[in-house]
C-alpha cells in the first residue's frame, strides 16, 4: 500500500468536474475517505446505455468510503453551472481548498475527418472547462492555507508522433496543460499550486474499453487507484512545488511506491497517449 494512506484532507474541500466514473471518482473517493469534502459537477443525472454510473452513485460511494460530497448536476460548458458547483462549495462546506480539472472528451480522429462539431466539443470540454472552473475557484483558493489545481492532462511532448497521431485531441489536451501552466506562473506568488497529472499507463476504464480497444486494452491497463493514489501524493505537497507535469508511476516513486504491480495490468502494460515507452 502506497504511504498515500495515511495522509489527510479533513477540512479541506474539493471541486472536481466529471467524477461520476473512472478517474475522477476514484480520485474523489480517494480524497474522500482522506476527510475531504467532495462537490462534484457533472452532467450524468441518469443511467447512460454504455457508461457505468450516475453522479447520484458516484456521492453515494464516496460516502462509502467515509467521505463528505455533494453532487451538482450541470454542464462545464454552461459558466451558470460552473459557478453554481463552486457556489454549492462555499455554502456547503465553506469554501474551497482544491480544483480538479478531470472531466475531458478524448476522440482521435484524424484532421480530415474529425467533424469541426467534435473539435469544437474538446475544445468547449477540455480547455475553456479548465479554464472556467479554475477562474471560478480562484477567489476562494486564495484564500486557502493549502490551495491547490490540480488538471489530468499530460506532460508536453513535442515529439513529431505526438503531434501527429491526432492533432485535434493533441491541441484539447496541451491546451488544457498550457493553461495549468499558466496559472502557475501567474499565481507563483499568491501560493496557489497548479500542477497536472497523467497515466504512464491506459488506465482500465470505460473510456478505454469503449474507445482505446475493448477488453483487450483493459486487461492491459492499471486500475485507476494508481491515479487516485498519484493525485493524493501530488496534493500532499507543498504550495511551492507548482507548474510540474506528473505520470503517476513517477509522483508515487518519489512518495516510495516501487511495485505497480499492485495496480494489476497484465504485461506488456500499454502506454497512455502521449506517453513515450521507457
């Protein structure tokens, strides 16, 4: 078990976008069970046909595990929801400590034939999503003792395969690092942290299975506990340590995890996008 385990949040409350499955959830469970308050924006009110989960499921297994949350049924493209989220922070449990930039579209259609609808939808999602529920938790992140943004995006590789596999989701997502970034940097002296998160690893969820592979690629991929864990170890840092680009194997090798294993996968573990193998 990573030495993750042991660290808590109680007091501090966190805002993510997504969370309704996957990644987010399990991060947000993570945070959760460590005493931190949960608000949780997502558009899933009902069951979808090939998605697991609802937000309503989602608060329900976070209070499993201990936690405190709050879920807020909006769309991040839609500021009125954004700003009701964050809102719904303030008046439920008194501000806010912590921003997850976690919900994103991935399609990785080539240029020709991507539809300028599904570009404009990455864009919408990925980037001005970060953008928005950043800026809208930026009055009360500084007023944190322990502010943090947190954005699930990847390190900026500028190899020619990067940019070239699929340029449309490339520019959603170094878009959504870009301004991670930014707010590092502009923020560097109001001790607010910014810093991003990424899967050395295709994480097993239903993005991946739907969209990456099927089952082959799950039986292939880590449990997204491995992302829960590198994002508690992230936002156990220090203020100081801001505007990095985090894979999870190498926050929770400096936090002294060394057997990912654990994390099941079956070899040969596949490479998230993005992600050079080592």
């Amino acid at each position: 078990m990573s030495s993750t385990s042991d660290q808590t949040f109680e007091g501090r409350t966190a805002v993510i976008s997504g969370g309704s499955r996957g990644i987010g959830l399990a991060i947000a469970t993570a945070l959760g069970a460590r005493g931190a308050n949960i608000v949780l924006l997502a558009k899933t009110d009902a069951p979808h046909p090939k998605l697991p989960g609802t937000i309503h499921t989602a608060v329900e297994e976070i209070e499993a595990a201990g936690g405190k949350a709050t879920g807020v049924v909006g769309d991040l493209r839609n500021e009125d929801d954004v700003a009701r989220a964050v809102q719904t922070a303030v008046d439920t449990y008194g501000g806010v400590d912590i921003c997850i930039n976690n919900a994103s579209v991935l399609n990785l259609t080539a240029t020709e034939e991507l539809p300028i609808s599904r570009f404009d939808l990455m864009q919408q999602v990925n980037v001005r999503g970060t953008f928005l529920l950043t800026q809208k938790c930026l009055p009360y992140l500084r007023k944190s003792p322990s502010a943090h943004v947190l954005t699930l995006s990847p390190p900026l590789n500028m190899s020619t395969e990067w940019l070239g596999k699929h340029p449309g989701y490339m520019l959603a997502k170094y878009g959504m690092t870009l301004a991670a970034m930014g707010f590092a940097a502009e923020y560097a002296d109001s001790a607010v942290a910014s810093n991003c998160l990424w899967p050395e690893s295709t994480i097993a969820t239903a993005a991946v299975r739907n969209l990456l592979g099927g089952d082959e690629a799950v039986a292939h991929s880590r449990s997204p506990q491995i992302m829960a864990d590198a994002a508690v170890a992230v936002l156990s840092k220090d203020p100081s340590q801001t505007g990095r680009c985090y894979l999870d194997v190498e926050v929770l090798a400096e936090d002294g995890v060394t057997d990912f294993s654990i994390y099941g996968g079956q070899e040969p573990i596949e490479y998230d996008i993005f992600v050079d193998p080592r």
